[in-house]
C-alpha cells in the first residue's frame, strides 16, 4: 500500500512539475528558495529546527484553486480526502479590502503524523453565485446553469479517491493512476472562453470571470516555503525579476515570527482565446514563496489583524506586539509545544498551517442586507457532507497533548 502521506507528497511533487511547465520562473523559483533554505539551515541550524526538518521545509508547498458552484467543491472535498486533505476554516473573502464574491476553505492535513510528513495543502474558494449583492437573478441563473454543465472531477478519480479515504492508501497501480488523473484536474486548460459572457462576469469581478467563464479549474498559485522570505526576494530581484506588490505583512523586525509572510514575482502574461470574435484576453501569471511563522491565539490573530489593518510600519510592531515568544507563551497569544530539558520547560512553536486572511465563522458581514444566500460556516459544512475543522481548536490540541505529556 502506498500510504496517505505518501499520496500527497506524490500529488503534490505532480502538481510541482506541471507548474513548473505552465509557468517557467517557478523552477528558478524552486531553486532559489532551497538555495536560500540550504543557506539558512547551514548558519542558523538550531533556529531552523524549530521550524521544522529542511527535508520537510524544502518539500513544503500551498496551492490554491477556484471553483463554481456548490457541487464542484463537494466533489474536490471528496477528492482531497483521498490525500488525507480535510477542511479547515471559512474564510469569507467578500469582505476584503477589495470584495470578492468568493467563500472558501483551506484543505488540508490536520494531525501532527500527517503534517510532519507532509503538510501540502490547497485553499479552495467558490463563488457565491446566489449573492444577489454580486449577481443578479438574472445573471445568477445563467452563471448556474453554465456551471452545471461543466464537469470537472471524472467519476473514476472520485471513486480511487473515495477508496483511498477508506483503505487509508492505495495500492502502487491504483495510486499512480490516482496522483496522475488528479494532477490533470488541476492542469490549465486550452479551451477558448466566450467573449462577451466573460466580459459580463468581468464587470463583477475578474475573479468571476477566470472562475465562471472557463471549462475547467486549474492550479493557479503553489507556494513553496522559505525560511528567510527577505533574502529570496533579493536574491530574485538580483536575477531580473519583478517582485509585485513587495513582502505582505508584517514587515521585516526583530520580534518573533508570526502566521505568514508572502512574496510574489511577475511570471509571465496569461493569454485566453475568445470563441467568437476572435482575440485574447490577457491576464497576469505569478510565482510567489512563504515563509511561516507561529501560530496565534484568537486574541494574538486580534491584535495582529489590527495592526495590518493599520498598516503599521517596523517601529510600531516592536510598540505594540510581543518583542519575544517568551511573551507571546505568557500572555496565551500563540501556540506552543512542550518538552523537558535539564529540569526547564522548553517551548517550541507550532508552525502556522493555515491562510491568510483570517478564517470566520460570520455571514453577510459587508452589509445588513439579504445576500440571497447564507453563505457561512454550517452551509459549508452541509455543501460539503462532512465537519469543517476548525483551525484555532486544531492547534489548541496539539499544545494541550504536549502540556500534557510534559506534566507526566
């Protein structure tokens, strides 16, 4: 049998070489980072233990995909459980900083086993089709029924998915068979779309028109992970390529590290041929790199929300924030693991596994209207058949089982 993790690690190193096909910058990407990684574990050993073996660090990546309609995440729920993939978390997009008619979960490992191993995971959104603030009836209904007839997960990798989740692996035959029709779910598609239905959804959202105008889904970000995300972008930068956006928060300081940092390079143009009236539309491609820090409490995710939405510089996290993790453990502000050492308690950070922004359990916060949906955390769960973990509980046991197996 080839075992769960083993399947993912496999998924995941598929998804790796297609990517790296699509978008060429992602394999000097790759490069680059285990450079950096390699370079970091050499001067800094102890610090990058904490942080995980290099091997894991150097395997690890986040991907993300887009989807349509209820029954299109449904049948990828089924399918990321066949990888030991479960969700974690509602993350409501539609009220970001920039609205975007989207909810969605993270899938992924959620037990320390599973993590160690291989801790690849997928951000998974869909539209909210029936958000009467976005879509119209009108348009609600064309935009179904072009979804409906759409069909992305073939019945036999759901029926070699649904086996794995049971039998908890695969024999070898079956997984190649498996790993290998998922990775080409997930490919990019050739298919011309519709000039003007695109254009149409284009005018909600660009996100509605990638997601809603297209045959199929594919992989359309898959984040390596990195332990100084500062020295990657000089080093890209140094090789002529464009960092967008510079390095999402928090800026670079000498407190502890904390949930994500996230840098991303301008890849290539993204063109998409028009079925009727000829042309392309063009769209941007990116390669980005994360670098993970601990995982924070309610009240440390408050805090740390505050101060992005501030947009606060270096000087005002050393005000404001913990300046140690000494600080963060005594104020109940992040998660850790215990051991003994010498008769002293040791704390260990437990690596952020989630996305960012934060996950909520709210519906229709932008505005106290009727969204024609409820789209939140039971409709999730219900949509997809099965719990929606969530993330702060999953990092509450692990450090509860460690406080525990210190005090014996």
């Amino acid at each position: 049998m080839v075992e769960t993790w083993e399947l993912r690690a496999r998924f995941a190193r598929a998804l790796s070489v297609m990517y790296s096909r699509e978008v060429p910058i992602y394999t000097t990407l790759r490069q680059v980072t285990g450079e950096v990684n390699a370079d970091f574990a050499a001067r800094e050993p102890a610090e990058a233990e904490r942080w995980g073996s290099l091997d894991r660090v150097t395997a690890e990546l986040h991907g993300e995909i887009r989807l349509g309609s209820a029954a299109e995440i449904r049948q990828a729920a089924i399918l990321f459980a066949g990888f030991g993939m479960h969700p974690v978390g509602f993350y409501d997009l539609r009220d970001a900083a920039t609205p975007l008619p989207v909810v969605g979960t993270a899938f992924r490992p959620i037990d320390s086993f599973e993590l160690n191993h291989n801790p690849f995971g997928i951000f998974t959104s869909v539209l909210t089709t029936a958000d009467h603030r976005f879509f119209d009836a009108d348009l609600h209904a064309r935009l179904e029924r072009f979804l409906a007839g759409r069909s992305l997960f073939p019945t036999e990798l759901l029926h070699l998915a649904a086996l794995a989740a049971e039998e908890e692996g695969l024999t070898a035959p079956s997984a190649e068979r498996f790993v290998s029709l998922a990775a080409t779910v997930l490919a990019r598609t050739e298919l011309p779309v519709d000039k003007g239905w695109y254009s149409e959804l284009e005018a909600v959202s660009p996100v509605a028109a990638v997601v809603g105008a297209s045959a199929g889904t594919h992989i359309h970000a898959l984040r390596p992970r990195v332990l100084d995300v500062d020295e990657l972008s000089r080093r890209m930068r140094a090789l002529g390529f464009t960092m967008v956006d510079g390095i999402q928060e928090p800026p670079k300081w000498d407190g502890p590290a904390v949930l994500l940092r996230q840098t991303s390079f301008r890849a290539m143009s993204e063109p998409h041929q028009f079925i009727s009236s000829g042309g392309t539309v063009v769209g941007e491609s990116f390669a980005g790199a994360e670098a993970r820090g601990l995982a924070l409490t309610p009240p440390g995710r408050e805090l740390y929300d505050r101060l992005a939405a501030a947009d606060a510089d270096a000087a005002e996290w050393e005000r404001r924030f913990p300046r140690t993790e000494a600080e963060l453990d005594s104020r109940g502000m992040a998660y850790f693991t215990y051991r003994r050492e010498g008769g002293r308690h040791i704390a260990e950070p437990i690596v952020y596994e989630d996305f960012l922004p934060a996950p909520t359990d709210d519906a229709c916060t932008r505005a106290e209207v009727d969204c024609g949906a409820r789209y939140h955390l039971p409709w999730l769960a219900e949509t997809l058949g099965r719990a929606v973990h969530d993330p702060y509980a999953l990092y509450q046991e692990q450090q509860d089982r460690s406080r525990e197996r210190t005090a014996s």
